[in-house]
C-alpha cells in the first residue's frame, strides 16, 4: 500500500474539504509521490489528513470520474498506470486545445511576454542537460501554463489545466532524457505569425507525444 502524506490539510478559505483533499490528491498522484499501481486507503486519509471519511470519499469519485484511479472494495483505491490509448486521448486533447490557445496568444502577446517565456524555456532546457527532471519539468509546465494564459481564455485556461496535470503525471513516471523544444513556437510568437505558431505548436505537442509513448511503451 502506498502511504498519504501526513499533514494537515491548507486551502483557501472558500474551498470546501472536498475540494482541499482532491487537490492533495491530486497533487501527489501527478508528482509521483503515489505512482501508478498505488493503493489509497479512505480511512487512513482521512487520519492522516486530519478529515472525515466523507470529503475524502467524495474526493475519490471524483478522482476516478476523471480517469486517476480504480475504486476497489473495503474504501480502497489504486491509481491507474496510463496505458498507450490514455496517452493517444491525451494528446488528441492537447492538439485541438493548445494550438487554439497559442493562436490566440500570438495575437495579445506582448514582447515582454515573448522574453518571460523565453527566460522560463532556457531554464527548463539547461536543467534538463543537467539531468535535473524535477526541476525540468516545473520549468517546462510553467511555460505552458503562461502561455495558455496569454490566450486570455477563461474556459479553454480551465480545460488546458487539466490537460497539463495529466502530461505533468506522464512525464513525472519515466525516466526523461529530452524534452521537445519550444524555440519554433517562440519565434512565431516574436514575429506575430498565427499560422507558423499553430505548425510549431503541433510539431511540438506531437514530438511530445512520440516520446512519451516511447517511454511508457518501454515502462514494466
């Protein structure tokens, strides 16, 4: 079985219980710290958490709704290991939404935006030459997330969120040695050229694509 964590659950004052227990959840499925194949007991979650039985109950339908885990009898639940198909449906997602978001994004960036993302793609690529995945892999989503913001999208922002979760969890599972490089979509962006930024987008997502597949094709 793997163990939560234990520690008193912090939110935001308008966050119920479930809300703050899914987000721990969830939180700890995506870094890895549960892996796939995972065990979550209800009553030992809901002791280490500091919470009842119910928002954590409540927090594990929701967690299998959207695809994380498996519920099993006797309050227990295992997290799913993403097979090829999950990571197919991922990425589908990913195409249709990410390259309408840097559409619209080339068309309100401003070039201190250009230069922050920038910034946020060479530190992610100088910690993934030294071997320091963690680190990549916050840089790496942190550019994505400011770059879906500048679409300025509420709804497309809320559906992106979810998306980045799940590719954050795919790659937080393998062991990376490269990440696909954002220059192509940075360049686009520098010149305000909505179509070659939609091609560099879909270059990047589908070299993204190929090299997870690859590594949970090879993953036990």
């Amino acid at each position: 079985m793997t163990a939560v964590s234990q520690g008193a659950l912090v939110g935001s004052a308008s966050q119920t219980l479930r809300e703050q227990v899914y987000d721990r959840l969830v939180e700890m499925i995506v870094s890895g710290e549960i892996p796939p194949g995972g065990s979550i007991r209800e009553n030992q979650t809901a002791e280490l958490l500091g919470t009842s039985r119910l928002p954590v109950r409540e927090a594990l339908q929701q967690l299998e709704a959207e695809g994380w885990l498996e519920r099993r009898p006797r309050g227990i639940a295992r997290v799913r290991t993403p097979q090829i198909t999950d990571i197919d449906e991922i990425f589908d997602m990913r195409r249709l939404l990410e390259v309408e978001a840097i559409g619209l994004a080339v068309r309100r960036a401003s070039l201190e935006d250009v230069a922050r993302l920038r910034a946020l793609s060479d530190a992610g690529a100088a910690a993934a030459t030294a071997g320091d995945q963690r680190n990549a892999m916050r840089l790496n989503a942190e550019f994505h997330h400011e770059l879906a913001a500048l679409a300025r999208h509420g709804m497309l922002n809320a559906f992106l969120k979810i998306l980045d979760r799940k590719v954050h969890w795919l790659f937080s599972n393998v062991r990376m040695d490269r990440f696909a490089e954002h220059d192509p979509i940075l360049d686009a962006l520098d010149a305000r050229d909505v179509e070659a930024a939609r091609a560099a987008a879909r270059e990047h997502i589908e070299r993204t694509h190929d090299i997870l597949r690859e590594k949970w094709g090879r993953t036990p």
